[in-house]
C-alpha cells in the first residue's frame, strides 16, 4: 500500500486487509493488579461480591443483583429460552440484539463482539490502522481506549479535557494533528456527550477516521442524534455496571457502512463468514447467546432506566447547587447525557470521600491517574501537572441509577453537603 494511499481519507470504503495486532505489549500496570484481587476493570464493582456493590454498606455505589430482581421473570425466561434453544454461540438471540440495538441508534449495522476493548481494537483494525499511526486519545478515559490502540500497533497520543469539561478538547484534538494523525477515538465519558459534531466536521475536515467510544453513553444524545452515530464506527462495552449492561463480558461495534461491518463479522469470527472459510484474518471475540437474550431484556429497559438516572442527577444538580468547594458536572447546550455516572470535584476529595464512607455512602474515582500515568504508557505523559493530572485528583463519583431511590439521592446529597464542610 503506498504511503499516499494509507494517508487517504477516510470518506473512502476502505478494500485493505486489516493488519493483525501485534503481540509484543506488555500490561503491568496498578489496574491489572486490581483485577487479580477480585475488581473489575474500572474498580465500580467488587466482583466477589455477591451483591456486586457494597452490600453490608448503607447507599451501594452499584447493585447489579437488584436491577436483575427488578426484572427477574424477564431474565429468567431469556435464560430458558436459551437453554432450551441448544444454540450458545453465533445464534438467532445475538442476531435479535443486533438489529435491535442497531435501529435504537438509528445505524445500519450492530456488531456483538466479546467485550468493550475487543469493540474499539477491531474497529480500529478493519479500517487499517497500524504501527506508524497515530491516533488521538483523551488523556482522561479508562485505560481501554489506549490500549485498543496499542493492540492495533499504533501510537496514542494524548490530548486534555477542555476547561468546565471531562471529555477530550476538539480544539485540542485540532492543536495536536500531525501528518501521521490518522484517527481520533473521542470517549463519551460518564455519559457525557464529546462535542460529537464538532468533533465529526473537524474529522471529515482533515480526512480523519473518527471512532466513538459509546462504551458510557448508552442512550445520550447530541442535538437529537444519537450517540454512537456521529462516527464512522461507535464501540460499546456492555460491561455489568454500564447503563447497558449484560451479566458478564460484551461489547458491539455500530457503523452504517457495509464493508466494514461485514468485515467485523469475519473478524470477530477467525476470518471467517462460513466455517472452514478463512478469508482473511481474524479473532474469536463473539457475543454470546445468553449475554445477547439478557442484552434483550435490558435494551428494553434502557431508555426507562437513563430516565432516572436523569432524575437523579437533576436531583444532586439542585441539592448540591452552590455548595463551597464543589465543582458539579456541566450539560452544555444541546447535550441529553445519560449520566453512567455523577462526577463532582473537589479539592478536598479525599476527606469528602471518607466523610460519606462514615455515613456508609460508597463512592469511587474515575479515574485515579492520567492514563498516561500508568506505566505502560509512561512515555506518553508530560513532564509538568496536566489538567488530566489535576481531574485523577479532584473527581469523585457519586451513587447512581436504577439501583437507588430518590430518597437515597437525597441523603448522599445531605452527607455531600456536611462532608465539604468538614
Ligand atoms: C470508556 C471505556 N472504554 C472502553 C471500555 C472497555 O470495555 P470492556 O470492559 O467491556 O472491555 C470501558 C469499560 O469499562 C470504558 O469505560
């Protein structure tokens, strides 16, 4: 492929064989160790227990085992169905989920594929991107996002969140292109739109690839379009905890384009649309029967359960108005967030935090480092304090979603009230 012709835009289908992803990284970083105690990637849930969220704790940051009681004869019968079906892999459940989750967003196609990580590393490989790449990343995300890229071979390169803002900066994106700048993964963190459409026009501007990670924005939308429509491709984790969520690993890559979707299936399938038939090369990352019939299930219950988690951030906006030292979330014009989670800031995180541990209210940090501070991307960071370094400091999430009242909402309000005083 000549060099003028990897450069090209990204208007173009693309008609190369994706590259494999090179082997060779090396993860040994804080996170991973987490894992091995029993946490799950982004610490929300302690996977050992059997509530998913602190059980013996007064207000559980997540209670997985609640919202499958709230809906348990659903899951229940989907679990039947299954079982009774004797089809486990590649079936009529996931090809249900797809085109239902396909056409909530309003896209062509929907890809399930085995987790949120594979989403973003295969939709980065089918449209080519490899070792001599760039791919701008925001500094402030989970980890996944920067490693897909690296799975891919291709360098990340970090761009800050904007002033008032969690999410990767369009200015800064625009700042930060250099000639081997090929894509740009904005992240929808906490739920919260990228600036979508800027951040699209910038794209198509510069014949960049764009790539979504949706993989906390479920539902959100941006003007009236939905997210995980403004980019080529948009990736979903379907991770426990997400406000979409399976009871186990998945993820799902949307695009309206033809030849890569087909190219996601081969790919997430050993290269292959019929057995035996390997046209190309590829991985065994497919989404499950059963995690796809229980996807069903809470797909349905989606819009209902952003609803509330809408509610309750309504609620803490008005609460916690005004209260000295901290720093509320802001919606600007045109965003529908779905609140994955309710992120304030304070100088004084750490002592809030522990205030409301007192009052048995469980709270997490996303994230506690710039990824770029995790050693396998040691390299990637700034030698001065970064405005993602200053977040990983601040931020604290508070409880959220269907798992709680109102009447909760009310009292971690309270005790985020006492706890800024202290
Ligand atoms: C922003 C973001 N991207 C990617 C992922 C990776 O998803 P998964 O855990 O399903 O691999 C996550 C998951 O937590 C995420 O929050």
């Amino acid at each position: 492929m000549a060099e003028g012709q990897r450069r090209g835009t990204f208007a173009e289908p693309v008609t190369r064989q994706p590259r494999l992803a090179p082997t060779f990284w090396q993860f040994d970083c804080p996170q991973q160790a987490a894992c091995s105690q029993l946490t799950a990637p982004d610490s929300r849930i302690s996977i050992g227990s059997p509530r998913m969220g602190a059980a013996d704790m007064g207000i559980a940051f997540l209670d997985l085992q609640a919202i499958y009681r709230q809906d348990q004869a659903a899951y229940d019968a989907a679990y039947r169905r299954v079982m009774d079906s004797g089809r486990w892999i590649l079936g009529p459940e996931l090809l249900a989920f797809e085109k239902s989750f396909a056409s909530y967003l309003g896209r062509r196609h929907a890809i399930g594929v085995g987790n949120g990580l594979d989403a973003l590393t295969l939709a980065l490989q089918v449209c080519g991107i490899g070792p001599g790449d760039e791919v701008l990343v925001p500094a402030h995300t989970f980890i996944a996002t920067w490693l897909a890229v690296r799975q891919c071979g291709a360098t990340p390169r970090a761009v800050e969140p904007a002033e008032g803002s969690f999410c990767i900066d369009t200015a800064g994106v625009a700042a930060a292109l250099t000639p081997a700048t090929r894509a740009v993964l904005p992240v929808h963190l906490y739920g919260q739109p990228a600036d979508p459409a800027a951040m699209r026009t910038l794209c198509a501007e510069r014949g960049l690839l764009m790539v979504e990670d949706a993989a906390q924005a479920h539902g959100a939308r941006h003007r009236g379009e939905a997210i995980g429509s403004f980019g080529r491709l948009a990736c979903y984790s379907f991770y426990p905890g997400k406000n979409l969520g399976a009871f186990g690993d998945a993820g799902a890559v949307v695009t309206d384009d033809d030849a890569l979707a087909q190219a996601l299936r081969a790919r997430r399938n050993y290269g292959s649309h019929t057995r035996y038939a390997h046209d190309s090369e590829g991985v065994n990352s497919r989404l499950d029967e059963l995690q796809a019939a229980w996807l069903s299930v809470r797909l349905a219950r989606l819009d209902a359960h952003n609803v509330q988690r809408k509610t309750q951030a309504a609620r803490y906006l008005e609460r916690l108005a005004g209260v000295p030292g901290l720093v509320l979330p802001q919606v600007p014009e045109g965003d529908e967030p779905v609140w994955h989670l309710f992120v304030v800031r304070s100088t004084r995180r750490d002592a809030l935090q522990a205030a409301l541990a007192e009052r048995g209210i469980e709270t997490l940090i996303h994230y506690p480092r710039a990824v770029y501070r995790y050693p396998p991307f040691a390299a990637f960071g700034p030698a001065g304090r970064t405005p993602s370094d200053r977040l990983a400091d601040e931020v604290l999430s508070l409880p959220i979603g269907p798992h709680l009242s109102l009447e909760q909402i009310d009292t971690v309000a309270e005790a985020v009230i006492d706890g800024a005083g202290t």
